[in-house]
C-alpha cells in the first residue's frame, strides 16, 4: 500500500472545516457504523502503476446474515450498472450476504467471494442457494480494470477485517480508482440520528462516488466557480459518465416497501451534490433495517414486528438526504491525488478554494 492510501485520514471531513449538512444531529462517528452493530471493511489493490481498486464490504451484523436475515430494499437511480442480487432481494425484501462494492469488471469474483464467506459459515452446511448483493463503478480511468485483478480472496479479506467505530474513507477499499466531478472520489460515509422525539433512530450511509455533474457543496456552486464543470469549453475533464453506490443502514424497524421508499430520497442528497444522474451514470440505493432479523427457517409463520407508521416517516427522509449529501462531501474531501492506468491521474479536490468559495456565498455558519 502506498504512502497516499495511508494519508488518507490526514485530509479533513466536511465538519472538520466547519461545514454542517443540514439540521440532524451525526452520530459520534458521522458514519454508517454509527447504527449498532454495522461494520465495515475495505481491501485496497495498489500495485505497480496501474492497479488503483479494491472492495469495500458492508456488514449489518456481525451474527450469520443468512439464517438471520434482515429486511431491506434497493431503488434504482439510473440503472446503467451492473448491481448484482437485485430481483430476488426485490421479491422477497431480505438481505442475507454482506454487501459488497468493487470495479464493474470485478462483480463476479464479489459474488463468488460473499458465496464462499456465507457457505464457510457454521450453520450453513446445507445451503445450496445464496442471494449475494454486489455494487460497482467504473475505475478504468485510473485501474486496468481489464486485468480484472480483485478475487475472492480479497472479498473475504474485506469481509474479514470489517469492523465497527471510524470508517476509512477517500481513495481506498472500492473507492481507491474512482473520480468524482472531475476530481479524486471514492468512500465516503456520514450519520444522523433523530431526536428523541422524532423516534431517536439513527441512520448511517456509506457511497462509493464516481460521477459527474454540477458540484454543489452546500448550496454554494464549487464546481462553476472552480471551472470544472461538464459541457465548459475551456476545461478538458469533464466528467459526465459513472455511477454512485449508496448503502443506507438504520436502526428503525421498517419494512422493506418503506426501506424502499428510504432508498428513493438518498437520490435527492445525490442531486443537492450536482448530480443529474446522466446517462452513463449507474446510481443504485441499498437500504437495509437492523431494528429485527427475519429466521431462515421451515417455521410457517414469522413473529410479529412494529414498524413505524407511514406518517412517521418524515424526519427519516430527511435525515437520509442530509447524510448522503455529506457522505458525498466526505468521498472528495477525504481522497487523495492519484496517479494510476497509463499514468492518468485523478487530482485531489483543492480545499483551501473550495471553502474559499462557500465562504463566498455565505454557506459555512
């Protein structure tokens, strides 16, 4: 691993330059690990000059996911993408493998890796299906995606090293090769968590970005003011393809219809960064619940849950715009400049200009 994946963390977060997304309140950790029991690992690839990739797993519990299976939902943005375990998850609306993000080249070798990690498992001696849930983007600009170097082995270890607390975030796991508004994406990860009156729950989103558009960073216009912007004549990166991979996590107790409905308003976080989802753009949402776990078993019947009420529903899908938003801000603040593939490099996003610019327009209190 090189010095640049491991300066990561020396970058700053949105809020350690003073910049607040929203009313909701983050979680100790502004990340998705702030919904109990919600880990996350990544695997980076960095080798030679042109191998920038990587996996990023999320887990929602660390028990066995596929006998203790948790409701979830996945919205589609725009579906140019290669997201595999969609149909059965939408059919039946239980997530039963951790959920992988990796290159678009590398979605088999995540199924076969989460297919492993689930059959390896104590209690799954007898499983001979498994819906394993894979997201990708494009990282060819900076990785010889072609070479298709991830594999299983580097699934597991992802798996096998996700833990709870701080995220990594930027240039590393799945978002070490990926671009984002014509600069250095990758992961990132931000929180809310609800007034007690509002219901207390928290929610958690974790995105790997690598699209283009208008960056807006607050409402202020970043991209414009910085001239990097799709369609500008005079700028020669103009970032119009890709796709953003969305996991949302929460500890309130839905159903997947309403985990659906979750999903759907992460896109508007999505577009408040600049996003107009273009048509080469795969933007997919994953929404799960950990408030209860759905038994696979031969019981006819399942246990009766409470879940919050439709009308109740409001300050979620507030909370959630809020958080993608920042998690977003969080991808490009925190990654590095990258140098990959045939020597094309990604330039990190230049903050001093950046909070310059929202200064400017008034959008840091």
């Amino acid at each position: 691993m090189s010095d640049s994946i491991e300066s990561n963390q020396q970058r700053p977060r949105a809020r350690d330059l003073g910049l607040e997304v929203g009313i909701f309140k983050p979680g100790p950790f502004n990340a998705i690990t702030d919904v109990a029991g919600v880990k996350v690992g990544h695997k980076t690839l960095w080798q030679g000059d042109d191998i920038r990739t990587g996996v990023t797993a999320i887990l929602p519990h660390e028990g066995n996911l596929f006998q203790k299976k948790v409701p979830a939902a996945i919205y589609l943005g725009n579906a140019f993408g290669k997201l595999a375990g969609y149909t059965q998850l939408a059919e039946l609306g239980t997530l039963e493998t951790p959920i992988a993000l990796t290159n678009t080249l590398s979605v088999a070798a995540g199924l076969t890796g989460l297919i492993r990690h689930t059959l390896e498992q104590s209690g799954n001696e007898n499983v001979t299906s498994v819906n394993a849930v894979v997201g990708e983007t494009n990282d060819s600009f900076l990785n010889d995606i072609r070479g298709m170097h991830v594999t299983d082995k580097d699934v597991l270890e992802a798996i096998g090293s996700a833990e709870g607390g701080r995220v990594k975030e930027g240039s590393i796991g799945a978002g070490t090769g990926t671009t984002c508004f014509g600069f250095k994406g990758g992961i990132g990860t931000s929180s809310r968590i609800l007034p007690h009156e509002l219901g207390g729950y928290t929610l958690g989103v974790l995105v790997q970005t690598n699209y283009g558009g208008l960056l807006t960073i607050n409402g202020a216009p970043v991209g414009k003011e910085l001239g990097t912007y799709p369609f500008h004549k005079v700028i020669a990166n103009q970032q119009t393809q890709g796709s953003c991979m969305i996991v949302l996590a929460t500890d309130a107790p839905l159903s997947p219809r309403n985990l659906k409905r979750l999903a759907k308003r992460s896109l508007f976080g999505l577009a408040k960064t600049g996003s107009p989802m273009f048509h080469g753009s795969g933007d997919y949402a994953i929404a799960f619940s950990t408030a209860y776990t759905l038994q696979h078993s031969q019981d006819p019947f399942i246990p009766a849950t409470r879940l919050v009420a439709n009308i109740y529903l409001d300050a979620l899908f507030l909370a959630i715009v809020e958080a993608t938003e920042e998690a977003v801000y969080n991808s490009l603040f925190c990654a590095t400049t990258v140098t990959g593939f045939k020597g094309n490099t990604a330039e990190a996003i230049p903050l001093e200009q950046v909070i310059t610019i929202i200064k400017k327009f008034g959008r840091i209190p």
